[in-house]
C-alpha cells in the first residue's frame, strides 16, 4: 500500500480532480499517516490507486499512461509519435495468427528448412568438387608432355651390335641390337651372383633387342654404351659397370638399369610408353 501511495503521489499532478483533495484526506483512507506538504505547495492527497483506474484518470491527448510490463503498480508515459517496428513481413504465416498453436505448422516449417539446409549441402558439394577437380587437372601433364608420353622406333635404324640413345619422356633411352654371341652369354649367367638378382629372359620380350633407360641407379648420370668390363655400359662418374643386359655387375650402383613398359609392333617397329 505505500508503494501505491508514493508512485501516486508522483502522478498526483497529472491526475484530475488531485487539486480538490482535502488536505486530511489521506488520514481517512490510511490512518496513522501524516502527509507533509511543502511550503507554498498546495497540500495533495495520493489515493491508493490500481495501475488501471490511474491510467483512466490520466490527461487524454497526445500523452498517454500505459500499464508496465508484468508490474501492475506502474504507470510508464509514452508519445505517440514513437514508432514500433513491425516484423511481420520477415515471420512466417502459419505462425502470424497469435490464435493458432505454433506446434500445429511446425512439420510444415520444418519441412521447409530442412529443404533449405539441403540445398545449401548439395551446392557446396559440388562447388568444393569443382574446385578439387579444377585443382587437380592444373598439376597434371601439359599437352607437350603427353606428345611424348610414347615414342615410335624403327628397329631399321639399331644395326646389330650397337646400341642407340633416343629420347623419351626427358631422359635418355637405350636401345641395343644384340648379337648371337651377347644373348648365349647374358643367358649363362649365374643369377644368384648378381647384385639385384634378374634373368635376362625377364628383361628382354625379344631376345634380340634391349631396351633400357639410361640413367644410372647410382647418382643418376648417364653411363656410356658399348663399355665396360661387361661390354654393355659403363658410368664413368663412379666407375659401374653393366652387362649387355642391363645388370650391375660392378661398382656403386644398387640396381639394374629400369626397364620401360614397351611393346613391338610388327618385326619393325617398337613403341616404348
């Protein structure tokens, strides 16, 4: 009740008919309390008012009393030129009506984002494979190095008993025309003396032709055809020494010589890649 009286007595200047009051008035209402007015002031009295029948004593116009939120006992001023913003252009019209249950449309809403979410997946999805894609075809062989990818070689061209280089793929390419004699001897060899253990049937399709790249398995120079103690190759960077197969047989170097993926077509032609 004195909250009432002195939230009244704030507002007792603004509420009609608060100048009529009798100065003992309050004393008839709440007895035993003395109502002090100030020196000049016209002596007021503060009724003990309900926040509903303060708002219809309230000045009508362009000043309004408005009930406070969940305070009954409070009044707030308001103008009315103050505009509230509307969100009802950005709320869904199931849930507009304030008389329909928001569970009733909530499968339909739902629906509707899962759509949403959905959608959104399905374009990242395919962006990011997009991206992928166009990263991985920048790193792969440019048309220049696919030319090259394979080589054609007449076998007119490798006089028996020696052996060419060509080109293939940026690195050098052996291609020995062996004789009768080179074949029975790199077939006799014993294989579990070897470095890197490899019959000479497992290096050759044909018997006839070898065919090596000629990078050395040591550092990687280049060995020297139709040289060496083995009479095949021979790098002079470290002293190895290779069979007409191919074989180390002597120095540094770990392994044979690679042998490429390679086919013959015809008795005349040979296609390495």
């Amino acid at each position: 009740m004195l909250s009432y009286i002195g939230k009244s007595s704030h507002l007792a200047p603004s509420l009609k008919g608060s100048t009529q009051a009798v100065a003992n008035g309050l004393k008839n209402i709440v007895p035993g309390v003395k109502v002090v007015a100030a020196e000049g002031a016209l002596p007021t009295v503060a009724l003990p008012l309900t926040s509903y029948s303060m708002g219809k004593l309230c000045p009508t116009g362009p000043v309004r009393a408005k009930a406070g939120l969940a305070v009954s006992s409070q009044v707030r001023y308001a103008h009315t030129d103050i505009q509230v913003p509307d969100f009802s252009a950005y709320r869904r019209d199931e849930v507009k009506d304030s008389r329909h249950k928001s569970a009733e449309s909530a499968s339909s809403r739902r629906s509707f984002t899962y759509m949403v979410v959905g959608g959104g997946t399905v374009a990242g999805i395919y962006s990011a494979k997009t991206l992928v894609t166009q990263f991985v075809s920048s790193m792969s062989a440019s048309a220049d190095v696919l030319a090259l990818a394979k080589i054609e070689i007449s076998l007119a061209d490798v006089p028996e008993g020696k052996s060419v280089t060509f080109k293939w793929r940026g690195k050098p390419l052996f291609v020995r025309h062996r004789t009768d004699e080179e074949i029975a001897t790199e077939a006799a060899v014993d294989v579990a003396s070897l470095r890197d253990p490899e019959h000479d049937n497992a290096r050759c399709v044909n018997p006839k032709f070898l065919v090596v790249i000629g990078v050395c398995t040591h550092l990687g120079c280049v060995p020297i055809a139709d040289a060496g103690d083995f009479g095949g190759y021979y790098c002079p960077c470290h002293g190895s020494h290779y069979d007409s197969s191919g074989r180390i047989r002597k120095g540094p170097a770990p392994l044979n010589l690679e042998v490429p993926q390679y086919e013959f077509l015809g008795d005349d032609m040979l296609v390495v890649g």
